[in-house]
C-alpha cells in the first residue's frame, strides 16, 4: 500500500515520502503526517531473533513506501553500524517488577537522538536523488541540546548538504555545548542565540516560510530542510524502536504476544512520545502512553485540562533538553484528534502563535485515552536518580529520571503494574554535575567534587558507575573550539546567510 502525505494545515496532499522529507516542513508551515496509516502485517513472533537493523525495516518500510528496498536498506545499514558502542543497538534494562529501561544512547553523541539522526542524512541525500533536487540542501536545526550535535555529526561533510544549528546560549549543559562547539566539517555551523529553545524554534520556522528568504537560497542554488522532529525522516525512524522493545520483551518472555505494555517517554518537544503513539497505530500493543514532564509543564496541563498555555515562566532544569513550552509534534495529535480537520488545526496553531494559548472541547479531550501526564520537578529528579542507584547499582541521566519518577506517580495512582518500558533518553555522562550531585545524597564523594570540571566529573562519574567514559566524551576534552558565534533570535537569518555567502 503506497502512503502519502498531507499537511496539518491543508495546504499540500498526496504527497510522497521522499518529498516530504526534502521539504522538511509543509509550505502552509504544517506538519506532514500520513493520510492513512500502514499495518505492521508481521507477525511479532516473526521479528524475535531479528536484529535492529532487519526490525528498522519492517517499520520504515511501511511508512516510506517511494523508497525501493535497496534504497532502505542501504540507508538503514549505513546509520545502525558501528558507530553505535553496542551490536544491540537499543539495549534494554530490567530494573525491579516489570520496569524496563531502553537505552537508546549507545550512538555517536549519547541521545536518543542518535536512533533519528544517523539515517537522516542517508533518507536525505536518497530523497534528493529519487527527486532529481540539484540544489544543495541546508539544514536548518534549532536544538534543546542534543539533537544538534546529533544532527552535526550525520551531516558533517556529507556532500550536496550544509547545516545550520542555533541553540540556547545560556540553556544547554557543558558537555551539550563542547560537543556542538568543537564540531569539525566544512559545511557545518554552531550559532548560540541569546534566548531560549523556543525563540530558536519560532525563528527556525519563520525562515521556512519566508518566501522572500527562499527565493534568495533558491537563487543562490540552496534549499531549506530540516533535521528537527517536525521532519517525517526524523519521526519515523523513531517509531523502529519501540516495535524493537516489544520484540525484545517477547524474546525473553516477559510479555505474551499480544499482550499491552505502558510506554513512558521523558518529553519537550512530543517528538518522541508521538512516535510510540504511531506505533501504536500500526499495532504496536501499547495500554498507555505516560508523557513525563519536568517543571515546564505545559503538556501535563494540557492533558489534565485540555488547554495548552505557553504563557508561563520558562524554567531552566537540570533537564535542558525538556525546558519548552512549545511543543512541536503536538500539532500531529491535534490534526489527528480533530478528525484530520486541517482548518481546524490551523486555527488552533494560530490561537497559539498570536494569543500563546488554545483549548479543545471535552469531547476532543476524551480521543487523549491513549495518554496520561505527570510531571517531576528537580528535587525529585534527583531523588529518582539516587533512588535507583541505591537499588539497582545503575546511573541514570537527568531526563530519564523524570521519567522514571512520573512512572513511580503513574503507578502509585492506577496500580497497574503490567510490563512498561521506559526511554532512556541520554547518557548520564551528558548531565554528569547534576547526576553527581544526585549520588552525592547515596554515597560519599571527594571533598573537591564542586570545583571539578565536567570531564573531572566523567571520570568520578565513571568509577562510581563501573561503565567507561563515553568516547562521545573523551573526543571533546580537548577538543578546540570552532563555532564561538553568538547572536540575538533576530538575527538568526542572517547568520544564515553569512554562512552561505548570501548577500541580504
């Protein structure tokens, strides 16, 4: 069955999947999503023994149907190689009763991101062959912390591509920044911006719909795309994962086929909570999907009440890259909610770039079945992350943390205690003076431990854990500093163009 795609908003249909991920982002500024979704028609049973790679086929297959076998595959076994530290790919931990954690941070820059990101570039640079694009391809990223270096690091020197990441200043961890900064390839640049992810993300976006920009990067032989999650290339390769898990609690009998497990996903931007809710609608057996909130509550509110309000103080946490208040993939569930009603959904995006705020009947609210919300403020984030060192002898990051102590709220509350898995979303060597000073309530560390620099801290980080430090890190403690520009929101366009040599 061939699946094509359409925007949020109306303005384009029918369009291929090659397409979509060239364009990044509809022309209207929708999201593409699927005009109908695909049957995963294998067998769970069928996929146990398989390897990630051969499972990554199975999903994606389904979703990008102008892609020929040869072209997937190629671009699947390109990304999942060895620059993953792991053959498993995604490996899972059993912690205490049926709590399994999926460490999706075993790629190039300890993310889950990784999982995204590394076939990317592949399904891209395919993309643009199968549509005949000869112009160079700019990929234009605004990132919380780690999917910009994640997307750096796929795009480097790839050639036909240049890319484009800003980020927040003052709102990513150290070990976040160092590895953007010290980023190598000629067609790669790192701008810091003086304000917040979401003033990245709104800027990014209104670049994709200046029409007077694009014309300037079409004259200049350039066009825009994107490596963020509002890009379907991004979004579908998420979805793998969790058919993986599901194979992999098969395949150690810890659930029946056919039996529903819980999903809990630590989340900002709804990218990748969204993706186990696809995969639920290809037939993923999935009972509840438990989006995880740090003190940027504006989904827990949203799924509590049905009103989705940006008006608030933004809090920086100790986990960064959850610190928005607009959540992009959003948009997805709410064009699917208000029966694909694409005017609909565009006048809800609208109430929520002009007023910051918009609501959905009760009625619209009950089709969230399938979600529930809670949210972990930093004290408790690193209660979470002591907590289960003290039981378990294992380390956590800061993010994942939230996740597991919204699941601890989830099943305190309902008492269901069915087989659920859990996003292990970063390494906690990419938040390592938060995770120290979270053990520091469970064991004794060196008096000096405050003054230590953040490779010192991977070092202790490491002992303490008995796991080596991540070469994501060794790379960049001494790595120098190539992108050191930082600029106000409104000037991102023309960093833009100073990159590429465009006069304004």
């Amino acid at each position: 069955m061939e699946i094509l795609y359409r925007s949020t908003r109306g303005g384009e249909t029918g369009i291929p999947a090659s397409q979509a991920i060239l364009n990044g982002l509809a022309s209207d500024s929708g999201l593409y999503v699927p005009e109908t979704f695909p049957h995963l028609d294998v067998p769970f049973t069928e996929l146990t023994g398989k390897p990630y790679t051969e499972i990554a086929y199975e999903v994606m297959s389904r979703f990008l149907t102008d892609f020929t076998e040869e072209e997937l595959r190629n671009c699947i076994n390109n990304a999942y190689d060895e620059k993953f530290d792991t053959p498993e790919i995604a490996p899972m931990r059993r912690t205490g009763d049926n709590t399994y954690f999926l460490e999706l941070f075993h790629g190039a820059t300890i993310a889950f991101k990784d999982m995204a990101l590394s076939i990317l570039p592949h399904l891209l640079t395919t993309a643009a062959k199968k549509n005949r694009v000869t112009d160079e391809i700019v990929i234009l990223t605004a990132t919380s912390g780690d999917t910009g270096k994640a997307a750096l690091a796929g795009f480097a020197d790839v050639p036909g591509t240049r890319i484009v990441v800003f980020y927040p200043k003052y709102g990513v961890s150290p070990v976040q920044e160092k590895q953007m900064v010290t980023q190598k390839g000629k067609n790669t640049c790192v701008v810091g911006i003086t304000g917040n992810f979401d003033d990245a993300q709104t800027a990014v976006k209104k670049m994709f719909a200046d029409h007077d920009m694009a014309k300037k990067l079409s004259d200049a032989g350039f066009r825009f795309s994107s490596a963020n999650s509002i890009n379907i290339g991004r979004l579908v390769p998420q979805i793998a994962y969790y058919v993986w898990s599901y194979v992999k609690l098969l395949e150690t009998g810890a659930v029946s086929d056919g039996e529903k497990i819980n999903i809990v996903v630590p989340t900002g931007n709804f990218g990748n909570i969204l993706a186990a809710y696809y995969a639920k609608q290809i037939g993923l057996p999935v009972h509840k999907l438990i989006c995880a909130s740090n003190e940027n509550k504006v989904l827990f509110d949203f799924f509590r009440t049905g009103k989705y309000d940006r008006r608030r103080d933004f809090i920086l946490t100790s986990s960064p890259s959850m610190d928005i208040l607009i959540s992009s993939n959003l948009e997805r569930l709410i064009y699917t909610i208000l029966g694909n009603d694409a005017e609909a959904c565009a006048c809800k995006m609208k109430s929520l770039r002009e007023e910051g705020y918009y609501e959905i009947t009760e009625e619209q609210k009950q089709k969230l079945d399938d979600f529930c919300g809670y949210f972990c403020d930093m004290k408790e984030t690193k209660e979470a992350i002591a907590s289960l060192y003290n039981k378990e002898n294992y380390v956590i990051d800061t993010h994942t943390a939230v996740a597991a102590d919204v699941y601890d709220k989830y099943r305190a509350e309902t008492g269901d205690g069915r087989p659920t898995v859990i996003a292990s979303t970063a390494s906690p060597f990419k938040f390592t003076r938060s995770v120290i000073e979270a053990l520091g309530s469970v064991r004794e560390l060196p008096p000096n431990t405050a003054d230590m620099d953040d490779f010192a801290l991977a070092d202790l980080l490491s002992e303490i854990s008995g796991v080596a430090v991540p070469r994501a890190v060794e790379e960049i403690r001494t790595a120098p500093v190539l992108h050191n520009k930082v600029v106000d929101a409104e000037d991102m366009p023309q960093a833009v163009y100073d990159f590429l040599g465009i006069q304004k």
